[in-house]
C-alpha cells in the first residue's frame, strides 16, 4: 500500500497522506495558516457543530430529491460518529485562518467525505463516488455553514458557562448563609462606612451571578439566528428554495439548540452584531468576577498586616524565598481570566467591524476570541468555586473588633442624637482614639439602654422605623 494518495485542486496536483481523512484543501490550509498552534480539533465544540450542519444538509437535501439515499445516509452516518468523538484529530486547520472559514469548511467537507467513503466500502479520496464540495457541501457556501456552526458551537459553550457560574452561585449563597450572624464593617472608597453582616457582603456576590447568568440566557437567544440557506452572500443561489426552512428544522432537531433562519439572509450573512452582544455580556461577566476577586484579596489580606477578615484555603506555598506565606493564587488566576476575556473583546469588537460589504472575512478570529472567553470564563468559575469559596472562614474576632472600635457606628446615632453631635462624638473618637459608645454616655446623649438597643446588629444592618423620642 502506498503512503500517499494523489488529489487535486485549482492549484494542482498535491500527495497527501494515505492514512488522512482530510485532503488537498486542509493540506494547503496547514501550510498556509501556521498561526497560534490551536487547531480546529482543540475546539470540539466547533467540530460538533460542523457535523451537526452537515447531517442536517444532507437530510434536507435528500428529502428535497437531490442526494441520492446511498450518499445522504454516508454522510449522516459520518456525522453522527464525528458528533459522538470519533475524528476529530482530523481537524488540523490552525482556527485562525484567511478565507473567512473557509478552510475549516473545507476541512470538515474532506473528512467526512472520506469517512462516508469507507463506510460506502470506497477508499479515500475516490472523490468520483462521493465528493467533498459536490455533495457533502451541497447548497451550501462557507459564508453560511461557518458563521452557523461559531454560533452553534457558542451556544454550547454558553450553557456550560451559565452551569458553572450556578454553581459559583450556590456556594456564594451558602456561605451568605453560613455568615449571617457576623456582624463586620462596611467600607467605601477604602475608609469605614457602617455595619453589615458578612453574610450580606457574600449574599450581594450570589446576585451579581445571578443577574449575568441572565444577561447571558439573552445574549444566547441572538446567537440562534442563522443564515443557512444564504450561501455565498444571503441570495441563496445554487440551493432549493425549500432548503432554508428544512434545514433549520432539522439542524434544530440535530444539535438541540432553537435556531430561526434570520429574515434578510443578505443582512444576517455580514453582520456580526450577535458576537459582539455575546462578547460584550461576557466582557460584563469578566469585569464582576474580577471585582469580587479584588475584594476576596482584600479581604484575606494579611494574616497580620492586613484586613484579615476572612481566611482563603490554603492551596499551595506562596514564596520561594518566605517561608509560611501563603497566596490568594485562586483569585488572582481568576483575575487574570477577566484581564484576557476583556482583551479578547476589544479583538471581537474590531472584527466585527472589519467586515466589508457582503461578508465578513474575520470571523475565525471572533470565535478564537469567543471560544477562549466562554473555555475560560467557565473553568475560572468551577476552579473560584472549588478551590477557594468553598473553604473561605471567617476571623469572627477580628470582625467584631473591628465594629467595636469603628467610628462609622455613629451613623446609626443620627436620628437620635442628631448630625452636629454625631458628628462631634465621630471627631472626638478620631482624636482621643476612644470608642464612640463611650463618649455618647460620658455626654449623656443616650441611655444605656438606648444605645445598647440602637447598636445591636438587627438595628445596624436593614432598615428601621425611626423613633426620635428621647
């Protein structure tokens, strides 16, 4: 048996490896686009989009009488086990590539030719029984099976990151319960502010997740209008006028995501507006994660020069010089996530703008973008979830002193003492270093009993009735 095989293209003759699926197009392609080392195959999801179009084009074509059934059930039969895994170290195109996708296109279209070839009991690349663009392409273009498959395969990396941002959600929300009862300072612009629980604090992390988990169930419904049927520039020509609606039926049935065809085909086939929605919510999502990483550092910081408030788990030794320190290396790797997700916003966003006329030609560094932005995003939720919040205590001590020696308790004394002598008492305390429980019975301003009743954490931290009488 011989090494190579023998195919061919607009350029010429080219040997390619006999053992390959994938042909003179993808050849040409790995030569061409020697990018970034990530190729197609390290986006699965991308992959299984392809497939997903792919079968759904040969059932809409074969239903509509222009794929012979031998051929159609080839190529579904392909499909199907390239959805289940098989193949996908076949997909060796770099993902950022010239030609607006049309490699990756071409990538997917040989493999699955000569995948369908074998199982017809034909050797690859015997192209006259069943060709790559012939027939696994049939009524289609790049121009509307890639901007199809980047928002089929986004989809399913969106539900991975809304799964995982609820499960950072629920251990947030744990731990707000488990700290409801610890009274602790509130802080603006880094100075003392008034009370609050800490329960409060982490309960507040639980509901910025929350919100973007929706934003992202929106954005995800914008990435569900297609443009199969389109082909090379939205006028559908070469493709039945029946197979824009039958292949999204049947793409919808295959891939499980509720995709509609897009009203103007010609507007859908050049606008990246969705991935830039897309990208924007997760640009969104990445500045929260960052923030609420920010104040978990802060927090933690010390253990004897610092806040030390709370205690991040330990997870590994921080210095290689000082012994016994230890880092918050969790958030501070999910800060970086965030850091790379809104850089990758800023590529999509020119992207998108780049487009000229009646297509887009840089929509495979979108999705590079976008793929790394959901990849990431979801495995830094999973590792903040694991790895840190789980294992967060609290300095209950270090709290409560904090509270005690705060002067922003007289906040709570204002409608009972009034704002000049709240205000005199705050200065005094800051002079004298004494506490301003103190002073407000050295003055007389309140009773004991009043001001034990005014200063106990139900009355500090949510809203009262007010009752000015002495």
């Amino acid at each position: 048996m011989t090494t190579t095989r023998l195919e061919h293209d607009l350029l010429g003759d080219r040997e390619v490896p006999h053992d390959a699926y994938w042909g003179v197009h993808t050849l040409r392609a790995v030569e061409n686009f020697p990018i970034t080392g990530q190729r197609i195959c390290d986006a699965p999801d991308l992959i299984r989009a392809l497939a997903c179009i792919k079968q759904a084009a040969a059932a809409a074509n074969h239903q509509l009488g222009l794929l012979d059934a031998p051929r159609a059930e080839a190529i579904i039969a392909a499909c199907v086990e390239i959805r289940n895994g098989a193949l996908h170290d076949q997909f060796v195109v770099d993902l950022i590539q010239g030609g607006a996708g049309t490699s990756t296109n071409m990538n997917a279209n040989e493999v699955i030719a000569n995948r369908a070839l074998e199982l017809m009991g034909r050797q690859r690349g015997y192209y006259r029984a069943l060709h790559p663009n012939e027939h696994v392409n049939m009524g289609q273009s790049t121009n509307d099976v890639y901007p199809t498959a980047l928002k089929i395969a986004s989809w399913f990396g969106v539900n991975r990151l809304i799964a995982a941002m609820a499960t950072l959600r629920g251990a947030f929300a744990d731990k707000a319960a488990e700290f409801a009862d610890i009274l602790k300072m509130g802080r603006t612009q880094m100075q003392d502010a008034v009370p609050m629980t800490l329960g409060q604090e982490f309960g507040t992390y639980a509901l910025m997740l929350s919100e973007d988990e929706t934003r992202l169930s929106e954005a995800a419904i914008l990435i569900c209008e297609i443009n199969m049927g389109a082909t090379a520039i939205g006028t559908g020509i070469t493709s039945h006028p029946a197979y824009a609606a039958l292949v999204r039926e049947k793409l919808a049935d295959i891939a499980g995501v509720p995709v509609v065809t897009a009203i103007d085909l010609i507007e859908a086939t050049q606008d990246c507006g969705a991935f830039v929605q897309l990208s924007g919510v997760l640009k969104r999502v990445a500045v929260k994660l960052s923030k609420i990483c920010n104040d978990l550092r802060l927090l933690s910081s010390g253990p004897r020069a610092g806040f030390n408030e709370i205690n991040l788990p330990a997870r590994q030794a921080g210095s290689s010089i000082m012994p016994g320190k230890v880092n918050p290396v969790i958030p501070e790797v999910v800060n970086q996530v965030a850091f790379e997700v809104i850089g990758n916003d800023v590529t999509i966003s020119f992207a998108a703008e780049g487009g000229q006329l009646q297509l887009n030609a840089f929509e495979p560094v979108i999705f590079y973008s976008m793929n790394r932005s959901l990849s990431h995003l979801t495995a830094a939720c999973l590792t903040l979830e694991a790895n840190c919040i789980r294992g967060i205590t609290a300095n209950r001590d270090v709290l409560r002193g904090y509270v005690e020696n705060s002067i922003g308790i007289v906040t709570a004394l204002n409608p009972y003492i009034g704002y000049s002598n709240a205000t005199e008492i705050a200065m005094e305390a800051h002079r004298s270093g004494r506490g301003v429980y103190e002073l407000v019975l050295e003055k007389g301003l309140l009773s004991k009993e009043r001001l034990d009743m005014l200063l106990r954490p139900e009355m500090l931290t949510r809203p009262q009735a007010l009752d000015l009488l002495p």
